[in-house]
C-alpha cells in the first residue's frame, strides 16, 4: 500500500472487510470461527493443530493452521491463534533468505525443534507470515510476528515477506471452506498493519542480536518470542476504511 492509499487501495481493503464480515456471520451461525477449525473437536487439546494437518492450498502454497498454547504461555485476552505461512513454491522468484555472518559459522547451534512449525511436506521451506489471536468468544484480538524458533521458517526480510503476503489465497474448499475465505481476507484486510509489525519484528530482532551477539545465535534465543504485536478491533478498523472512502472521490 502506497505511503498515501489510494482509492483504489481502499476500495480493495474494503472488498476485504466486506469477506471477513460475510464468513464470519456464516460462520456464527455453526458455532463461530474457533469452532471451525476445530472442526467440531470440543475437547481442545494444548498445542494440537487444527484443522487435523493443517490446511494448504496446493495452488498458491498458502498453509495455516490455528492451536492454543497451555494458559500460563498465552498473550492477553487470548484463547488460542492461527499461523500463517507461505511454502517455498509460493515464494516470488528472486527472493532470497537472509543469511546472517554467524550462520556460516562451523558449529553454529542447530535449530532447536520449532513447537508452532506448520505440518506435512517434508523438505520444503516456509515463510511465517503473520499469526492472528483469538479471544475466549471466537473474535480477532491481536496480530503478531514471532521469532524464528517458533515456526522453524526460513528467515526472510521484512520487505520480502510483505511481497509474499499478496499471494497468501487459500481456496474455499472442503473441511473448511468459509473459513478459508475468511483468514485470507483477514491478511488483506490488514496487510498495512502487517507490513509494519514485520519491520518492526526485523527492528527487534537485530536490536536484540547487537545488544547479545557474543552470547546466543538470535533466532534460536528463546527470551525473544513474540517479537511485535498489535492489538486490533476489526469492527473499528472497517468504521475507518468507509470514512477514508467517504473522503476520497471516486477515481
């Protein structure tokens, strides 16, 4: 998005808002959004990905899947999240991972098991693009990026990721179709916000590399986790996209 949106671009996260709003009252009426990916589970069970493998869309090579960690290691006013991820098909030609000095290192410390690591597909790389909470009534709370042990991707930058995020479209197709559309028009609903909570998770990570370099290999430091965050109200976040339309003339 452009550093003054369009109204073309406001439009398009409009299109957005009006998907999310769609799935989400249909989803409502099964039981909610949490309850989809569930899958009908009543019985959550702490780390456990749902729906059952995942779900990825063999096209665009989008993959995501929702699971809660136990209570005491969960965010604020959170029951559980979705992660979002990009296979290595998907990823733009051209765009290369970020290889750090230390990495070349003989001896570097292996990247330790990754607990939110997408499932199936052995061999192929990912890029983690955004994780969205969950409140205990099935509602968005909170976006957030995390560190790279979390997910066990393949790092890339801020920049690059964002080029990625246009292609994050899973398909409407069986078990869980509404819900498809749903997570794919949340990421364009918010990708602005998303841009900046990846250069601001880069900004995070190499202040915390600088400050600890002689000590722990950054992306396999457990202290740092989340490594930005925003707490978001979707409901007020399209109040804002219909004022700025109401603003702007038609093109």
């Amino acid at each position: 998005m452009s550093a003054k949106p369009t109204r073309t671009e406001w439009e398009a996260l409009a299109t957005h808002a009006r998907t999310v709003a769609e799935c989400g009252a249909a989803l409502a009426a099964t039981g909610g959004i949490v309850a989809a990916a569930l899958g009908g589970d009543t019985a959550e069970v702490d780390w456990r990905h749902y729906p059952p493998g995942d779900i990825s869309d063999p096209r665009s090579c989008a993959q995501y899947f929702y699971h809660a960690h136990p209570p005491g290691e969960r965010g604020s006013r959170e029951q559980g999240h979705f992660h979002t991820f990009l296979r290595a098909r998907g990823i733009p030609d051209g765009v290369r991972p970020l290889v750090l000095p230390e990495l070349a290192i003989a001896g570097s410390p292996a990247a330790p098991d990754a607990p939110s690591a997408p499932e199936g597909q052995d061999g192929d790389i990912w890029c983690h693009l955004i994780a969205i909470a969950m409140d205990a009534r099935g509602t968005p709370v909170r976006l957030f990026t995390t560190n790279r042990w979390v997910t066990g991707e393949t790092w890339h930058r801020a920049a690059d990721v964002t080029t990625m995020l246009d292609r994050f479209v899973v398909a409407p197709a069986a078990p869980a179709p509404l819900l498809n559309r749903w997570i794919t028009a949340m990421v364009g609903l918010y990708r602005p916000q998303i841009a900046t909570l990846l250069e601001a998770r880069d900004k995070a990570v190499m202040d915390w590399r600088r400050r600890r370099r002689a000590k722990v290999h950054v992306f396999e430091d457990r202290r740092l986790e989340v490594a930005s965050a925003l707490e978001i109200d979707v409901a007020r976040h399209v109040r804002e996209i219909e004022a700025a339309l109401a603003t702007i003339p038609a093109e």
